[in-house]
C-alpha cells in the first residue's frame, strides 16, 4: 500500500525539499496550502504523485479532513507566534482529530530546550510549541540540526570574505552544529517514515569552531583568514535587545537583532546539540561546512570570470 505523508509550508525553502525527499522514497505526498494561495498549484499541479488541499488553519472541521488517512503530518511552516504556537497547535489538533500516528514539528534548528529564558525568540516559541506536542496523544518527533550552513555564506555576518576575517563571539574554539537544507529534508523524510522515532533526532553535518572555519577558508582560497574577536555573547545579547527595542516591527522572522540572538545561542554553547546520531538511518555522505564554503568560492569566481 502507498504511504501518504501530509507537509505544511511545503512551497517554502525547506519544505519543498522535504517534499522532494519524500518523492524519492516513493511516497505520495499531500500539500495543505491556504484557501486562495496558487503557490502550491504551480510548484506541485503536474505531478500526480502530489495531491494538493486547501484548508484554513483557522477551521478545524477542513483541516482535520486534509490531514485525514496519512500516516504522518510533517510541519515546515516559518514564522513566528501565529504560525509556529498558533497555527502548528491548530494542525496538530486536527492531527489527533484525525487519529493520525505521527507529528513532526517545525523545529529544524539548534537545542533550544536549555537556552535562557529571553535570550532568543525563535527557539522561545519552538520551546512553547513543545509543551503543546508533548501533551498530545500522538507520537512526535523533532529534527533538531544546528543552523543551516548556508548561513556561513549567507546573511549571517560570521565570515568577512572581502577582509578575509571570521568572527566570533567569546571563545573561538566553542563548537558550531551546521547541516544544509538538503541534508535535513532527508533526515526529515525518513523521520516521517520512521515508526519508531524517537521524540527528538539530532543530526548534525558537521561540527566545527570559529578557528576551523577560518583554517578551511585559508586551505581553499590560499590567503590567511583570521580570527576577528567580535565581543563576548554576553554583550551581544545586551545588543540584541537594544536593537530589538529599537525595531518598528516585532513580527519579521529574522529581523537584525534575532540573528544576534542565534549567534549568542551559538557561541555560548547553550543550544550545542548534545546527542548527535547520525548514523540512525545508516551512513551517509554528509554535506560539510568545507564543501559549502568550497562551492560558495568556486560560483563567486565563476561570476567574476
């Protein structure tokens, strides 16, 4: 018989992966997408292995019918209160409705069960969230994976490729959990799949300090990268909140001073994964921080030539 797994947030970055992942281990994947939207329909409407269904979050008969018959409902919505408390607590409610076996939430990060209360937003509200999973008669299970480590070449101001500088908060040797989207959306997938998932799986791509990054960067591109001092997390958290309280708006996923906040839940070492298990479902080539700076360089040098 086919399995069927349900994905919200399925047109997003991560989730479409996740959903490609899926396909790969012939699945039929279902899309709930919100009543209007026509993003789901132009990425999935030719591909008969993907059913489509619309559902408000906000009404629980229609959402309860969408997550209907699938053995598990896979969360990869972004956010933050009114979609990952509030809108997740609406589908996880419609998935206990629907007697459906399994729950993975939109966690998808570091370990923010330990971190300090008010020291990061985002993991604050995955935290909350929790509580409402872990009281619910459904088996859940949480992919936590560090940080995305297209991050380093990202938005994120760690690496200053042009000053040939990378910096660091406190200590340069704290380790550092990245794996990439992709890797994820496998891991994520077999969770899916997986009946006898634990309540958390914890992956990470690689593991490495502020040093080792500056020493892989001086490999790649032949010119020293070194180490610039950036403060202690201590003051950065004190900045956090002063840019915070400076902001317009408090509702932007990743607004300047969130990304603060990520990089003091980093490099204090409260949100390091403790019990990484990556070899759960058998060996695989992980994605490394090294091949994603070495492919970042070689598509930089393939622009300027």
């Amino acid at each position: 018989m086919t399995r069927t797994v349900l994905v919200a947030g399925a047109t997003g970055d991560l989730g479409h992966r996740i959903v490609r992942a899926l396909l790969e281990r012939d699945v039929r994947v279902r899309v709930l997408t919100r009543p209007g939207s026509t993003a789901a329909d132009e990425r999935y409407g030719s591909d008969d292995r993907v059913e489509v269904v619309a559902a408000a979050y906000s009404h629980r008969e229609a959402l309860t019918r969408a997550v209907a018959g699938v053995e598990s409902v896979v969360s990869a919505v972004s956010g933050v209160r009114p979609v990952i408390v509030d809108a997740q607590r609406a589908l996880l409610a419609a998935a206990v409705a629907a007697g459906v076996p399994r729950f993975v939430p939109s966690d998808y990060s570091s370990d923010y069960r330990r971190i300090a209360v008010g020291s990061n937003r985002n993991f604050e509200l995955r935290r909350e969230f929790a509580a409402d999973v872990d009281a619910a008669p459904i088996r859940a299970t949480s992919v936590l994976n560090g940080a995305f480590t297209d991050m380093l070449t990202g938005q994120a101001p760690m690496i200053a490729f042009g000053r040939h500088r990378v910096m660091y908060w406190s200590s340069p040797d704290q380790v550092l959990d990245f794996t990439t989207k992709d890797d994820v959306a496998r891991v994520t997938a077999l969770v899916a799949l997986d009946e006898d998932a634990p309540r958390v799986v914890e992956v990470a791509g690689d593991r490495v300090s502020a040093r080792d990054v500056a020493r892989t960067l001086t490999e790649l591109t032949g010119t020293p990268f070194g180490l610039q001092w950036a403060g202690t997390t201590g003051s950065l958290s004190v900045m956090s909140k002063v840019v915070r309280r400076l902001s317009r708006s408090d509702q932007d996923t990743f607004p300047a001073w969130q990304g603060m906040q990520y990089f003091v839940s980093m490099f204090s070492g409260q949100a390091q994964l403790r019990h990484v298990d990556n070899d759960r479902y058998g060996p695989y080539p992980w994605t490394t921080v090294r091949d994603v700076l070495a492919d970042h360089l070689a598509a930089d040098e393939a622009r300027v030539a």
